[in-house]
C-alpha cells in the first residue's frame, strides 16, 4: 500500500507546481507561438479538468479567482495527507 502512495504524493506536488506556474505566467503577456505561450497552454490543458467544475459552484471577487486559491489549498492538503500515510 505505501508503495502507492509515494508517487501519489509525488504527483501531488507536481501539480501543485504545474499550478503555481500557470498562476505566473497568467501575469506576463504572452505571443503565440512561443515557448512559454506553449508551456502555459500545457499548464491550461493539466489544470483546466479541475479548476472548471469549482468555477461553476464558487463565484469569482470581481476580477479574482477565488476558486484557483480553493483548488490548490485542497491539493496541498491532499497531498499533505498522503505524506502523513506514508511517513506513519
């Protein structure tokens, strides 16, 4: 069983990550076509599946995204958790 949950936790925080860079890179102009036009379409397309459901139920602040901040608070503590599996 914990064999499984390393690379769960693994892929946990590599999607906390991948998030944290699309958070970034949502701040920058980008051209299409370039590299990191291309990285953060990737991060759009790895993030999207979950952020589009909590957008339906959580209302935005005006121009904030309160369900990006909802999102990662749960993957962390999801991942947090199963750290705290495997180390007991």
């Amino acid at each position: 069983m914990f064999w499984l949950l390393r690379p769960l936790y693994t892929l946990g925080m590599l999607y906390l990550v991948v998030m944290a860079l699309r958070a970034v890179l949502s701040f920058f102009p980008l051209s299409p076509g370039t590299t990191s036009a291309k990285i953060f379409h990737w991060s759009f397309v790895v993030t999207e599946p979950l952020l589009a459901p909590l957008r339906k139920v959580v209302p935005a602040l005006g121009t904030i995204d309160i369900s990006y901040f909802i999102a990662f608070i749960g993957v962390y503590l999801v991942t947090v958790y199963v750290l705290a599996l495997v180390v007991l």
